[in-house]
C-alpha cells in the first residue's frame, strides 16, 4: 500500500541500521557489516555489462540509415538518434559526480555519428567500470537541487547510471522491434555466453 512502512527482512544475527544515520541508514548498509570484498566483483561485472550492451547496441544502429535512426514509437524516450544522444550524454553527466570528468556531448546538440557516439561510449564505459571499483558506500558529495543544498551518496549516482542505461537501450529496442529491425540479444544471458560467464560442459 501506498505510504505502509515495510520491515527490511534480516537474516538471524543480523542488526538493520537505524534511521537518520547518514548513510549507515540506506539499504546497501542496511545489514551490517557490509562484505565489500564480496560485493565490489559483482557491481564492476555489471557495469562491464553495461558497457557491452551499449556497444552491441550501437553495433546494430551503426547499420541503420538516417531514416531509420529517425524512428521512434509510442512510450519511448524519442527517436533511436535522440534516445542514443540522451543514454550517453547522461553518462558523461553522472561521470562529473562520479569522477569529476567534464562533459562533452549534451542534447541540446546536433546529434554526432553512431561511430563518434561509440568512441564515447567506450570512454564512459571504461569510466564507470573504474568508478564501480573506487566508490564506498560512504562517498558523498555535495550539490544544489532545486536551489536547496543536498548531500549526495555516489551509490545513488551509480545505481541510477546502471538503471538508466537498462531503460533506454529498452526503449531503442522497443522502436527497432516495433518496426521490424533485429537487435540480437544483449541481455545478460547473451554477455554470459559472450564473456565466458557460461561455460557448456561436455557429455558424461
């Protein structure tokens, strides 16, 4: 239900941090202690991931003509062309917060090449793999929004790169599926069978 308070579920011995506690209070932290050395493998092969998909993706698009680049459909960001321009112009802009890079494409822009557009992806790709396995939990930095100071966990910039980046490749292949253009498969299952990460183990 809307606004109902929710128990965080714990394991037996295990103690959630209690509220107004910085960030002791958010759920990466909820149970203590948090096994970082168990943790940080995973969050930088998920963003080896997403750099993957971004560049299969792009790999697709690079095949497209202009016309095509135009589509779109209903419940999407935009055009394949915008979509692309806004995914990779967001992750130079988590890239400031997260490691003081300036950006260098935005969408208020002509729309570069898909082959420039993947120059930057793999720069940004690159980025955030490194940020993935530099940040804490208890990294911050401070900001303006909406004119009111705030203090902002990188883990929340992080996490919102990931999300961002699922989303809109979902909306590219949202419009390529609607009109009939294959996209091959980029899903994680498709990375793992790519990378080694699932292995066909012979007859017994």
């Amino acid at each position: 239900m809307h606004g109902e308070e929710r128990p965080i579920a714990l394991e037996k011995g295990e103690m959630a941090a209690p509220r107004g506690e910085g960030v002791k209070a958010h759920a990466l932290t909820a149970y203590q202690p948090y096994n970082r050395g168990v943790m940080e493998p995973l969050v930088v092969d998920a963003f080896r991931y997403n750099k993957w998909a971004n560049l299969h993706l792009l790999d697709v698009c690079a095949n497209l003509p202009e016309e095509q680049l135009q589509l779109t459909a209903p419940g999407t960001y935009g055009t394949i062309a915008a979509t692309l321009l806004h995914l990779f112009a967001a992750e130079q802009r988590y890239l400031r917060r997260l490691a003081g890079t300036k950006p260098e494409i935005n969408e208020r822009e002509t729309m570069p090449s898909v082959a420039v557009l993947r120059q930057h992806a793999t720069r940004s790709g690159d980025q955030l793999i490194e940020a993935a396995a530099r940040i804490t939990p208890d990294d911050t930095i401070d900001e303006e929004r909406d004119g009111h100071p705030i203090r902002l966990y990188l883990w929340v910039v992080l996490t919102q790169s990931m999300h961002h980046g699922n989303d809109h490749r979902t909306h590219v292949c949202t419009i390529l599926g609607t009109h009939g253009i294959p996209y091959g498969d980029m899903d994680v299952w498709a990375y793992g069978q790519a990378t080694g990460g699932i292995v066909h183990m012979g007859a017994s």
